[in-house]
C-alpha cells in the first residue's frame, strides 16, 4: 500500500485545555528495558501485546509559533482530552502533532491532549480546479512557515502556507503518474530545504529528485529516471520511499525493493548500504542520533526498528498479536525530548507513541482498527512530524542537504543530472510545475 532552525520561533506560554472522558482502550507491548540502557542494550525479541501503564514525566507549557499560527504544547500534569486512547501520557510529546491522514484527504495538527488545533483543507482553503487527496506524508519546512504534503496516490508534492491554509506551489500532474517534466510517479516523504527547494522519493522512477518552487523540470535527480527499480545506487533505487536528511548533510534512502538503507551524499556518492535486520518492508527510515536509524516495517504485523550502518540491531518494538500489534507502519521518527517513538499504525487508523524503556504505547491517537473522520478518529495515517521546533527540518536545518551542484565523479554517466537533463523525457508524457492545480 502508499507510505507512506534553523529559524527559532518566538516563545508564549498558553494553556491548553484539559478535558476528561470516556475513550477507547490504548494498547502496548511488553517491557524489555531502561531507557538508560538503550544505546548498548543487545537485540530483543518481539514482545507482546499487554495493558499500558501511564508515565509519569510531565513536560512545561511552551508554544511555538509556525507562521503565524501557535501550536502548544502540553501544561505540565495535563490530563488527556476525550479524543485519546484511554491511559495515553500528554507528557510523552513536547508539542503537538502534524499528521498526513491519508486515506480521509486531510492534515491535521493534534495537540499532546487530544484537540485538532488545525486542518487542511478547510472548506474554501483550495481555489476553484485545486485538488488534495491522498496524503501520505506531510512535514514542516524549516522555516515553520509551509507544510510539505506528499500525494503519492494523487502524483504530487504540494507546499502550504500555514497561516493562510493556501497552496502556495505544487510539482506534478495530479492524477497522472510519469517520468519526464512536470511528472512523478507515487512521490513520498518530501522535505523542504533551507534554501526552499524539495527533496523527495520518486518511488517508481527509482531515483531521488530536487524540485524548485515554480520550475517545470527538476532542479536535479540521483539515478536515472526509470521504471525498473533495483538495488544499484546512486544508477538506481528499488523503490525508494524515503530520502531524509542527516545531521552531516548526507541522505539516507530506503528501498523498499530488496530491503535497504543507504547513506548518500547529494552528489551520489554512496557511504553505505545495509539490509535492516528482521525487516520485510522497510519504510522512511531517519537519524536518531549519529550512527542510530529508524525504520518503520510496513507490514502486518509490523515493527518499529533501529540500527547502525552495518544493519546491526539496537531495538525492536514488534508485538505479534494484541492490542499492541502494528498494522503496515508507514514512519517512524524520534521524540528528540525524551526518546520516545512516534509512529504512524496506518492499518490500524492510529497514531501512537512507543516508550522504548518499556516497549508500550503511552499515547495514542485513532480508534483501533475503527477508521472515521469525527475527532479522535483517523484513517490509514501514514505521515507525521512534530511542530517546530521540534519537526525533522528545524532540527536539522543547519546541516541539511542542499541540492548538488555537481556529481561525484565516480557516479557513472545519466546517474546524476542537473537542470534539464535532470528531467528525462517519458513514452507519451507530459507536464509542468503548477502553483494551483
């Protein structure tokens, strides 16, 4: 199925509301560990599902301004709205949640309580002949000004202003899949740079690419624009989902044909590939931490797992059966406050945060397996990131990947293209870069 500063922002204190009720179950995995012992902790087996003890360790009230919309986190001792899971922690996230719901053609910001503080689209927020469906992941820009949002089903990449809930540009043709200019075909997990340009998977083109607001072609791609993906970086890419920046300015790529992970620099050069360990389906695998990834096992059951470069395993949250079983997890990224997990469940019609000191669900947003659209429910999520400054981007806007401008030399000839060759003309397709379709 579809996967799926640095600008600091002025600080206000605000109250978020705490409102108590009656809620669905939340679901967990067993223990296996402290959080403290996590880096040199040896792999664990899957744990199973059990009832979800609440933590205990509350976060300041803080508000963070994206645009000129403020999204809040959690009051200290905030106590879970109705639209959470039963036992879900506020504490277990420092702000709140921007989510790709998927499959109901929406984003929506969730606060650590529960609230739906934002959405998109509004009725009235697309002019006349715009469109949004399909959103299958969604993250902040550096800035904290736009939201990226990836339409892999719809065939675009979509940027939105927050403030004023308009699209500001788009690269694609919606509703067409192809390879040449103003194509892509099932684009995931794009990211904005700090110099404004995007960096996204083109999953069935197997390559990477680089798009420029208002420009018809791309600014650049890694591999060649082909339908017939394999294992060969930087030539090619089996299917990449994911290509998410690292703290040294490289790129991490998931492939999910063939099951791999590669570091590559913007140029092509590739530093390392790996197979991670016990994955079937790996999807949009991110930096925790300096030599630390992880990645989200779409399938069914699926997994939460993390590993260095060498494809050696540092943990796993993996329920089998019971409550805390994952559906075809389309991300997973850290909660760089406490080391938590934030994942998507998409077949599941939830958003969860797993505690890796106790392998257990401790927040929970969506009703299990009950997909809907009223709040508290979801359907097939399958993107999430924190508000700034907590999001991907602003973390590592200091040293995120800028688009290339030139290839390494190893890279062999039509694998690394720039400007106009960077779009190479497709059998009986057409296209261009619009702001409005």
């Amino acid at each position: 199925m579809p996967r799926r500063t640095s600008t600091l922002f002025g600080v206000l204190v605000v109250l978020v509301a705490a409102v108590v009720g009656t809620v669905l179950g939340l679901s967990a995995g067993n223990g296996r560990a402290s959080r403290a012992s996590r880096p040199s902790r040896p792999p664990a087996a899957h744990p199973t599902g059990s009832t979800v003890a609440r933590r205990s360790a509350p976060t300041p009230a803080t508000s963070v301004r994206a645009g000129t919309v403020v999204f809040a986190s959690p009051r200290a001792g905030a106590s879970p709205g109705p639209n959470l899971a039963a036992g879900s922690d506020p504490s277990a996230l420092p702000a709140d949640v921007l989510i790709a719901d998927r499959s109901n053609g929406r984003l929506l910001v969730v606060s650590p309580t529960g609230q739906v503080v934002w959405r998109f689209p509004r009725p009235g927020d697309l002019a006349p002949g715009q469109t949004f469906g399909i959103p299958n992941g969604a993250f902040f820009s550096p800035s904290g000004k736009e939201i990226v949002a990836t339409e892999e089903g719809d065939q675009v990449v979509t940027v939105i202003d927050v403030a004023t809930h308009r699209i500001l540009w788009r690269y694609g043709t919606p509703g067409s899949s192809g390879g040449g200019p103003g194509h892509l075909a099932n684009p995931d997990d794009a990211m904005v740079l700090p110099d404004g340009d995007v960096v996204a998977a083109d999953i069935k083109n197997c390559s990477i690419v680089f798009l420029k607001p208002g420009d018809a072609v791309p600014v650049a791609r890694i591999g060649v624009d082909t339908p017939y993906c394999y294992h060969a970086p930087p030539e090619r890419f089996g299917s990449p989902n994911g290509a998410f920046p690292l703290r040294d300015g490289d790129l991490l790529v998931t492939e999910t044909n063939g099951d791999w992970v590669d570091e590559l620099t913007p140029s092509g050069q590739v530093r390392w590939s790996t197979h991670p360990p016990g994955v079937r389906d790996p999807s949009g695998t991110n930096e925790v931490a300096p030599g630390r990834y992880l990645t989200a096992d779409a399938t069914r059951p699926g997994q939460a797992v993390e590993l260095d470069a060498q494809g050696t395993l540092l943990w796993r949250y993996g329920p089998a059966s019971g409550p805390g079983m994952l559906d075809q997890p389309s991300l997973c990224v850290p909660v760089p406050t406490n080391g938590d997990v934030l994942c998507t469940d998409d077949g599941n019609d939830r958003v969860v945060v797993i505690d890796p000191r106790t392998d257990r669900i401790v927040w929970q947003y969506g009703h299990t397996g009950v997909p809907g659209t009223a709040p508290g429910y979801l359907r097939q999520p399958a993107g999430v990131d924190l508000v700034p400054p907590y999001s991907l981007a602003v973390r590592l806007a200091p040293t995120m990947v800028t688009p290339p401008t030139a290839c390494v030399s190893t890279a062999p000839p039509g694998t690394c293209t720039f400007g106009p060759a960077a779009a190479v003309s497709a059998a009986g397709t057409s296209g261009a870069a619009s702001t409005s379709g």
